[in-house]
C-alpha cells in the first residue's frame, strides 16, 4: 500500500490538525462532533497526549477522512493499518465487480466509465468505448494505458477540441480535482497531475471563464462537436456505500446521459 510519503512523516497531532483544517472546523466544532472534550483535542494536536487505536478511528470518522487516509492517521499513531486495499480484479472484490459490469450493461448504449481517485479508466461499456472511438480515431489505440480521463479531457490533443463548451467544463474539472488532490498533501501523484494539467491550460484560462456558461441547465452539462454532429450529455457519478475497502472507497462510476432529444436520435442513427 502506497502512502504520501510527506504524511508519512507527519505525526498524529500533526493529521488530525490538517484534517480539521480541511473541514473548517475549530477545535471546539470538533470536540462538539465528536464528544471529546476540547481540552483533549487540544492535547492531541500539540502530542501532548497520544491517542488510543478507538480515539483516531473516532476522530476520523467525525472528520470523515478517506479509508487510505485513515490508515496514515493509524500508522502515525503506532497502529497497524486497518484497511485493505485490493486490486478490481480480486476474488475478494468478486460480489462488487459484476455490480459495476451490470450498471456499465444496463447503461448501454449511452456512454459509462469506471475510474479510480487518479481519473485513470479501469472499465469503460461499449457505449463509451463508441463515443472516444468516433471522436479521436485511430488516435485512441495510440493513447498510454492507462487512459487518464481527466489529461483527455485538458490536453489539446486530447478532447479538447471536440467540446464545445470546454473553457467552463475545464474549470468545473479543475475545481472538482483540485479539492480531491488537496487531501493528499502537495507532493502526492494526484497534486503532481494536478500541476501538470494547469501547465496545458491555456494562459488565464481558469480566471476567464466561469461555470455559469452552461447557461439555464440546472446542471453543467458538457457537449462534443465534430463534423456537422453534436452530442450534448450530462453526468451522473455513482459510488459504493460502506465501503470497507480502499480500492471500493475511491471507484466511481460516471454515467453519461443525453441532455436533449437531438442527442438522444443523433446517438441512435450513428450506433453510437
């Protein structure tokens, strides 16, 4: 299991102090959530006191951290981590995978992916599969494994070009990626992306444009163009309940549906 190696380094009160920041919370908020006195909060941050292997799953809880990152907060505290982490493709994970295979089936034939907390694709239905195909070609199969969706969609000769509402639908994945890779500290492999995707925006991009391009949809919707067609789709993001698993805890499924009948017949004339 791979952890940020600057919160490796880091000690319990250090964690839970960061994870409070997070949340915006103050000492006494989180004493008042958690039932601990803010006294003890206190002592813990500065480690003045060390707390029991009950005391940081609680506390974690409360603040809500990610399984992988309550695993460092255990580790920092002189535990052994608590949660596996298993590949997709584990006997253990069996149950949960044919889950994730019959939403990708039953979305057919609109477009369904799986990704991971980095944006890589892990599965993707055919109706997905169709849609890249028919906007970038022969390119798709030239493209490294595995497939990042979120360098697709900001790279100029990824999917930029076909979305015709890009500079809005950049800044909505920026925002949104940006919140996912400050949980993990400044030199973590999802910060390190990060940096790199805001090296392919183009100059002031992130200041110019704003999210209320999508005008009166009640969501943001994003739309490909190529040729004389346009597709426009919206998202649907679904992810496991209780997971006790990391791998489980940071899969999400993203399922794309039309946003307009055009959408919906253009889809069907072309088998896309």
């Amino acid at each position: 299991m791979t952890l940020p190696a600057e919160l490796l380094t880091q000690s319990f009160g250090a964690l839970l102090k960061h994870w409070r920041s997070q949340r915006g919370w103050s000492q006494l908020e989180l004493a008042c959530q958690s039932e601990v006195s803010q006294r003890h909060i206190s002592f813990l941050e500065s480690g003045r006191s060390q707390p029991s292997r009950d005391m940081v799953l609680h506390l974690a809880t409360q603040l809500a951290v990610p399984l992988r990152q309550q695993n460092v907060m255990l580790t920092a505290a002189g535990f052994a981590p608590l949660y596996s982490e298993h590949d997709l493709s584990a006997p253990e994970l069996a149950p949960m995978q044919r889950a994730i295979d019959f939403m990708l089936h039953q979305q057919e034939p609109y477009p369904a992916l799986v990704l991971d907390r980095y944006w890589n694709l892990l599965k993707a239905n055919q109706g997905a599969l169709r849609l890249m195909e028919w906007l970038l070609g022969d390119r798709l199969r030239t493209l490294g494994q595995p497939l990042n969706m979120m360098q697709l969609m900001i790279h100029p000769q990824g999917l930029r070009p076909y979305v015709e509402n890009w500079p809005s639908m950049a800044v909505s994945l920026m925002q949104r990626f940006q919140q996912e890779a400050q949980s993990e500290g400044p030199h973590s492999p999802p910060a390190k992306l990060l940096h790199e995707l805001k090296g392919d925006l183009p100059d002031g991009a992130m200041a110019s444009a704003t999210v209320a391009t999508g005008g009166q949809w009640p969501v943001l919707p994003i739309t490909f163009v190529k040729t004389d067609q346009r597709l426009s789709f919206f998202t649907i993001i679904s992810t496991l309940g209780t997971p006790r698993d990391i791998t489980l805890q940071e899969l999400r499924v993203e399922s794309l549906f039309p946003a307009d009948a055009a959408t919906t017949a253009t889809l069907q004339n072309l088998g896309l």
